[in-house]
C-alpha cells in the first residue's frame, strides 16, 4: 500500500488567481481531464484545499465560510457514485491530509488566517479531533503541513508570541501513538523562522523545509533539515531572489528516495497585483540544487507523484516530471487547482474551487494519458 499525502498552503485561493505563465516545454493535455461534480455550497464560500488517497479511498478537504477569515470544516469522500460530504469535527480550514489506511486518515487545520492549529483523525468508524503539542501561555501554532515517512506521521509549521509578528520560530511534530510530541530542529540565527513542509522515504530519512528571515527584508533564506531517526540537521539552500516586500513560501517536500529529493514552493510580492516567481530545489544525495522550471510566473502549492511522474500543482498550469525536464501542462477547464492526490494508480486528482472569489465552489478534475 502506498501513503500519498497532500495539502495547500495558506492564501492559496488569492495567489492562484496569478497562475502560471507557461514560457516554455509545454506539454498538451487534450481530453486529459474529466471533471467530477462535488456537492456545492450556494451559500457560501467553499473551496478543497488537501486531497489524500490509499488503500482504495480517497478523501478531500476544505473551509467553507461566510465571513472571511474564519472557516468551518468540510470533507468529502469518493466512492462509486461519485463525492458525498461527510462530517467531521470543525477544526477550522485543513490545509494537509494523509491516508495511511482506509482506518487511518489524518488532517491539521487552522482556526483562521491566524490561530491555534489541530488535527483530526479518522479511525474507519469517527473522526476525532487530537490537539496539537501544547503552548506557552500567550502564543498561537499554525500547523501547515503534515507528512508521512515510513510508519512516522509528522506535521509542521509555526510557533509566535501574541502581538509579535515579527518574531517565532518553527515546530516540527511527531504522532507518538497517542499525542503530538515536538522534535524542534535547532534553528538558525535568524529572529523568525518556521518550518512549512516535512515528507521523507523512510523513518530514518525526513526532510523539514521551511525559510528565515523578517519580513521586509528580501524573501528569506530557504531551511531544510534532515532527520535522521535520532537528530536534525541543518543543510544549506541555494538562495532565492526577490524584492525587499517579498516572501518566499516552500510549501512541499517530496522524497523518491534518499538522493532523490524535491522541495517547491513560490516567492510571493506584497502587492497583490504582482505575479509570484515558481521556485524548486533537488536533493541528490549531497547537495540542493535550484531546478530550472518553464515558467516564470504562478505558484506551487503541492508535489504529488502518480506512478514514475512527479506533478507540481499550480493554480493555472501544472508541472509534471518526464524523468529529465519539467513540463506544462493544460489546466482543467472551469476550475483553480490547489492540491492533488494519485488516484487508480497512475491517475492525477486535482482539487480546488472554481467561480467568482466571493463565492467559490468545490471543484474537483481527473488527468489521466
């Protein structure tokens, strides 16, 4: 059985306006996608931001809300006869998920756009919800991501005082069988950093991915960590360029094998209007590398592999792996993708929203050659 675990990072839905300008090494997609209806919201604001499979199921998750930034939890499962909302505890917006086994599902959210983190857990008859490790008085915990490696389900994010922004640090969480229990890297000198993305192929070989540096002072420097099984440690990233307002977000860490490692995520402009710059690192065993991508402009919220390919999930153009290049990909028509999953094998789920960005819908679309 093979652990698939996907989310999106936060503000996705107004970064995926910007998309990814396609420049080069486009690769067509026709009838490669077949959209498949979810239950809507008319309401409200719905939108799927995780999507997660294994062992014959699949899930996705999401927020709906009617005043932003608050949202309240909505899942939905796949079967036969398409997707039906299930409920589940409100643990505010999910932003990662991972099916270990159809008995063993989990999902971390977030109360708002900032708030205590959480999670939930499905156990094949309820959902219950499971705190985070707990906090000094006076602090809130973003959990961002969660992460499989080997029988080790991990999550990641942020840990910041009340009414200072400007300084934090990281957390890095392992489930020990009843609670979350931190196993905090040693961070660096910076004054604030934070870890937002973790994965690994084994219990021995974990990567925690996250950046340092405060805001307005260029986009920060990229974090990773190795885990080992026993310590972290810290291995330098190529710097990133960007403007003194801009924030560079890795959001995903993806690992085929202990010199076969992937790391993406995105330099974000201040200025909404501003398109986000696409970044990506591989690890080959000794170092990281910056990848070379045929875009110049969008985001990457998710890595996901579907048999020998390894996606990138953008909002307008996903990016899969030949083995040698990267390449675009047509998007599905009348819908934003945020995150995906592998489903049937060697299938793509993309999942996000489609309309108006006042009254979103769950939207869900299937790539398949």
């Amino acid at each position: 059985m093979r652990v698939v675990v996907r989310g999106a990072v936060a503000g996705v839905v107004a970064a995926a306006a910007v998309g990814l300008a396609v420049t080069s090494g486009s690769a067509s997609a026709e009838a490669g996608w077949t959209a498949e209806p979810v239950p809507p919201r008319p309401d409200t604001s719905s939108i799927l931001t995780s999507a997660a499979s294994g062992d014959g199921v699949t899930w996705a998750f999401g927020g709906w809300y009617t005043g932003w930034p608050i949202y309240s939890t909505q899942a939905y499962l796949r079967g036969a006869d398409g997707w039906t909302e299930q409920q589940t505890p409100d643990i505010g917006r999910p932003t990662s998920s991972a099916v270990l086994s159809r008995d063993n599902v989990w999902v971390i959210g977030q109360e708002g756009k900032v708030g205590t983190g959480t999670s939930m857990h499905w156990d094949g008859k309820a959902w219950t919800e499971f705190p985070v490790a707990p906090v000094p008085p006076n602090h809130y915990q973003g959990v961002s991501r969660l992460g499989v490696a080997g029988a080790d389900v991990w999550a990641v994010g942020s840990l910041n005082q009340a009414g200072r922004a400007s300084s934090g640090r990281g957390t890095a969480q392992r489930w020990d069988g009843k609670a979350w229990v931190e196993v905090v890297p040693p961070g660096p000198s910076e004054i604030w950093w934070t870890l937002t993305g973790i994965g690994g192929s084994g219990s021995e070989d974990v990567w925690a991915i996250g950046r340092a540096g405060e805001y307005g002072q260029g986009p920060g420097k990229p974090l990773a960590f190795h885990w080992d099984g026993k310590a972290w440690t810290e291995f330098p990233m190529p710097p990133v360029d960007g403007a003194a307002n801009s924030q560079l977000m890795l959001v995903d860490v993806h690992a085929a094998a202990p010199n076969d490692v992937w790391a993406a995520g995105s330099v974000r402009d201040a200025d909404p209007n501003k398109p986000s710059k696409p970044v990506m690192f591989h690890w080959d065993g000794t170092q990281w590398s910056a990848v070379k991508l045929p875009v110049d402009a969008g985001e990457i919220n998710d890595l996901v592999r579907t048999g020998d390919t390894l996606w990138a999930i953008g909002a307008a153009n996903p990016l899969r792996h030949n083995g040698t290049d990267w390449q675009a990909v047509d998007a599905p028509q009348g819908g934003n993708l945020l995150a995906g999953t592998a489903i049937d094998g060697d299938k793509l789920l993309g999942v996000g929203y489609n309309g108006s960005t006042t009254r979103e819908q769950p939207f869900a679309s299937v790539y398949s050659e």
